[in-house]
C-alpha cells in the first residue's frame, strides 16, 4: 500500500513563508511612506525658509532705496 505524503505540514510551511514575505512587504511599504513623509516635510520647510529669506531680502532693498 502507498501512502500519501502528509499535505497538510507542506502548506503549513509554505502560509508561514506567504506570511513572512507578507510582513517584509508591508515593512518595506511603511519604511518608504516614512521617508517619502520626511522628505516631503523637508522640502516644505525649505521652500517656507526660501520665501522668508526673499521677503527679508525684499524689506533690505526697499530700506535702502527709500530717502532718509
């Protein structure tokens, strides 16, 4: 008589490899929202500190043009 292989500890192992990729998947994702955030916040702050420089710049000129 042949018996059959044990099925059921085969695709045990393979849903607790499915499920490590899985969790490395979503890992992955949220390391990249992350650093897409904080790059993001960056380039704000930078344009928001280029504008305050501009206005800065802007107020010494016209100090300098006006008659004292």
């Amino acid at each position: 008589m042949i018996s059959k292989p044990n099925v059921s500890k085969a695709n045990g192992f393979i849903l607790l490899e499915v499920l490590i990729a899985m969790s490395l998947i979503a890992g992955a994702w949220m390391g990249l929202a992350n650093q897409y955030q904080v790059m993001a916040m960056r380039f704000v702050q930078s344009q928001e500190r280029r504008i305050q420089i501009q206005e800065q710049m802007n107020q010494f000129e016209i100090a300098q043009v006006k008659p004292k």
